[in-house]
C-alpha cells in the first residue's frame, strides 16, 4: 500500500523517511545507495565445491585420531576414508 503524504510534516513521521541535516551526510549515504545498487546488481559469490588435498589430509588425520581412540570403528573408519578421498 502506497501512503500519500500531503504535509510537509508528514514526512518527519513516516517510518521510511531519512532527514538529513548536512552535505556531509547526503555525500555519506550516496555512497551507501550506490553500493547497495552495485551488490543488487552482483551475482552471488559460489561457494567453492572441491576441497583441496591440504583439507582432506587434515581429515583423514582426524578420522584417523578417532579410529585409534576407539570413537568409531575400522569399518567406519574406512567408509569414511574411501569418501573423503572421493572427493579430492
């Protein structure tokens, strides 16, 4: 729904409304309405899909800490590995 605002002082007490009381000010949310404009207009960044081998060593090292520790067991242990190394 549109509001017609027919005052002047009508505007102070619309919840939309930004009184700006300087140039300073004015310049400072110019910049902002420009850079919300520019990332409106930027697609969205793509999280990254394949890991890398650093990642899947530091995994695998702590996949291997919980096999040793008793947390899971060798057949869980190497499911998992045979996954992690899948995807290097």
């Amino acid at each position: 729904m549109v509001k017609r605002l027919t005052k002047t002082n009508d505007y102070l007490f619309d919840e939309n409304t930004i009184v700006i009381n300087n140039n300073k000010h004015y310049e400072d949310l110019k910049r902002i309405e420009q850079l919300i404009y520019k990332l409106q207009n930027e697609p969205a960044p793509v999280a990254p899909t394949n890991q890398s081998g650093e990642d899947a060593f530091t995994k695998l090292e702590k996949l291997a800490q919980l096999k040793e520790q008793g947390i899971i067991s060798a057949e869980e242990f190497e499911a998992k590995k045979k996954e992690i190394l899948s995807q290097v």
